[in-house]
C-alpha cells in the first residue's frame, strides 16, 4: 500500500510518504510518490499519491509534460491562478487517467484507483492542501481537518489525533510524523522507509528543506527504539485497573 | 463496526469487546458483542463476534439453543471433548448462517460476513483461543501470535504490539485493553463504550471477573485523559529531528 501525510502547520506545510509499492506481497519495490514543482519566488508545489502506480505515474508525467512545454500543452500547473485552480487540474487528470483504463473494458473496479494530496502556495495567496479523491473531486485542509493521511492511514492516526499542534516547529513536526509512520511500519507489511520528507515553509515561495530518510537513518532508528520503550513507560505509569 | 481483543496470557485469557452496532452512521445501537458459556468445573467459553449483527446474533441462538435443550438439539458447545472440536462447531454455525442468506438471492456479498473470536478451556485441557473466518476456517492463538482483533482493529494495534507481554497481570491487560480501545474510540465512530471484560482464570473452569466498563467510567476516562498527556509527554521527550 502506502502511507502518506501532509501537516499544515503556522508556519508551512509538512509532507511526508513512504516508498514502498507491491503488487501482492511478494513484488515488493520502491517509488517515489512524493513530487515537487517550483517557480522560485511565484509558487512552490507538492503532489503525493497512494493506490494504483500506473495511475499515478501517469498522472505526475501528464501534470510534468505540461509544465515543461507550456506553450504546446496548456494547461499547466504552472500557470494556475490558484492553488485551487492548480487542484482542479490535478483532479482532472486524475479522473481522467482513471477513467482512460475503465472504459477499456477491465474489469477490476478499483484497481486503478488512487488518492492524492497537494499542497503548496502561490505568490498572493496562503499556503493551502487538498485532499484528492479518484472521483476527481477533492476538500481543503483547514483550521479544524489541519493535516491529510491517504494509504494505509489508521495506525498512524491515533498519535496524530493526539500530538499534532498547528504551533510546532518543523522539527517536532517530522518527529511526529516519524513516531506516526514507524506505528505504521510496526503493523504492516505494505509500508516501508526509506521516506521522503518536504518542508514547504510559509511565504518562502521556494521549496524547503527535504530529505530522504533511510531505514537505517540513525534518528529514525533512535525514534523507533527510544518511542517503543517510551510507549510502555507511559503505559507503566498509568495505574493498574482494580477490580 | 466493532471492536474486539483476546489476549492469550500465562495465568489465562482476557476478553475485551466494544458494544456499538450501526447501519451507516445514523443507525447506532447498542449491543453486547461477547457471549460467555460455563459448566462450572468442567468448562468455560467465551465468543466474541464482529460483522453482520444478524449473522452474529443467530450464530449465537444456534449455539445457545443447542446448549439448553442438549438430548434434542445436538451437536452442543457444552459436549465437545475439546476447545477444538468447539471451535468446529462455533465455526460450521457460522458458516451455515452466512450460506443460508446468501442463498437467498442476495446481493450483497460480503454483508452477511462475520468474523469469531472463541477462547475458554475444557478440563484435561490448556486455555485455547481461535479466530474463526466468515468461510468457517479458524487459526489458533499461539506463542507467536498471542492475540487476537477482530472488527476496527489497525488503530489499536500499535501500543499492542508494542506492550503486550504474555506474563501481563490481568490489571495491567485491563489498561492495556483499555488504551487500545481508547485510540480506536478515538479514531473511529464505529467503536464505542460501553466495553464488556471478562477473564478466564488458567485451570479455574468457571468464568472469572467480568465487567462492563462505561463510557463514563472513572477508571477509563482517566487512562483515556492520562493516556493523552503521556503520550504527549513521551513525544516531548524524543529529541526533535535535526535538519
């Protein structure tokens, strides 16, 4: 499967996804799910995907066709108004791919399927996300639904719920994300570092700090053993039931 | 949807199991989830049970019935010679149910589906707890796999996986239930207090102390508020990624 978060915090937003891909158990690879496009000074773009590779393989190589040969192949993501309007775009070619490979006659109905988050900033406006359905639609993050998971979301919520805080600094934020995503890792088979991180900071119109963050990254590893005994001292601290 | 936990432990078994059923969202309700069977000094079952509640519920009438009127209506959990010879019983009732309906000219494929967790203990024999398939196959707990989930089960997984210890008193598996509950009430609309606890005491043959915990339970609301802050503290705690 996949797992990947996006945090809109005060001071910018926050992406992390994961590498892994795998058709069945037993195909197992590694892709890079996480894209970028910047325009120094006017917009700074990030799109990342889970479900069908093909799907959103192709999805990123129409949207990056686009921005490279804008006169030939308008409408590019490049050239949008908006973050919303640059949303609309990528939510077209998503349905659009999707429904390319169901009229031609297959029959596995949501095999092609994928979700997407965008996120980014164009000069003039804030830092907005997006939530991008395979219907094509999509919603907006906002002060209450600050942060969007797609992929294999559900055991790496439950400290997202609890810990995520629209003040924290970048650096808290991707430990959070790196507690969330190695509860994940714990679980299922399906996801797997090495992660890629993208800082988008706020106003910036650059893109931010990014990194690639290896299985055997050393904090990453330290975040693992050191969250794993800290789980069970927490636990240890609570009182016992009495019966 | 549900959620249920068997945990497998030296000195016995624990069982925990949520109390919500909902049809879509607006039709909540609330129903017990875990059935429990004794002859005191000769055995002790306890079935808990996630999916279709009609598929469930008449599972457990079939197997209760039996159980009531024994000469007339064999097979009975209450003759078995052995937990696996029950868990064959358990299982073919399930099947039978879910063939039944869908026979019928259903549709809906998966919705009659239900999913088991059996566990209890036969004198002569050890404790034994098997999870039971909608196909009426069942695996069993063992020293590798001493738990069981059934319904919503990836948001509690993590701090299981993680904390749990096969030489666990029964207070601390109630905490440890309980945290693992309270992520998923969290997360999930579908799982709700009030939560139904019974322990199966190794070798007592009769069944042990039970509970229902409501959601107002003093015991739960202050794991689920200390659960929070230590979580929140122990990612404090962590130090902060470096870029």
């Amino acid at each position: 499967m996949t797992y990947c978060v996006g945090l809109m915090l005060e001071r910018g937003l926050v992406f992390m996804s994961d590498t892994r891909t795998n058709a069945g158990v037993d195909n197992i690879s590694t892709f890079r799910k996480m894209h970028c496009w910047e325009v120094p000074g006017d917009r700074v773009m990030v799109l990342m995907s889970a479900g069908n590779l093909a799907t959103t393989q192709a999805v990123v190589s129409i949207l990056d066709e686009r921005t490279k040969a804008t006169q030939e192949r308008d409408p590019s993501l490049l050239a949008q108004p908006s973050m919303f309007q640059a949303a609309s775009l990528v939510a077209d070619a998503l349905h659009e791919v999707i429904e390319r490979h169901a009229d031609a006659g297959q029959r596995a109905d949501a095999a092609f399927n994928a979700t997407l988050i965008l996120g980014g900033q164009i000069a003039g406006g804030p830092p907005r996300m997006f939530l991008i359905y395979p219907e094509g639609n999509f919603i907006e993050a906002g002060e209450d639904t600050p942060f969007f998971q797609i992929g294999e979301t559900k055991y790496g919520r439950p400290i997202l719920v609890r810990a995520f805080d629209k003040g924290l600094s970048f650096e808290a934020a991707v430990k959070l994300l790196l507690v969330s995503f190695d509860s994940t890792v714990k679980a299922n088979l399906s996801v797997a570092a090495p992660f890629d991180l993208q800082i988008v900071e706020t106003d910036a119109l650059v893109l931010g700090r990014s990194r690639r963050i290896a299985p055997d990254d050393p904090y990453y590893t330290a975040v693992s053993e050191n969250w794993g005994r800290a789980l069970k001292n927490a636990l240890d601290l609570l009182p016992d039931y009495e019966f």
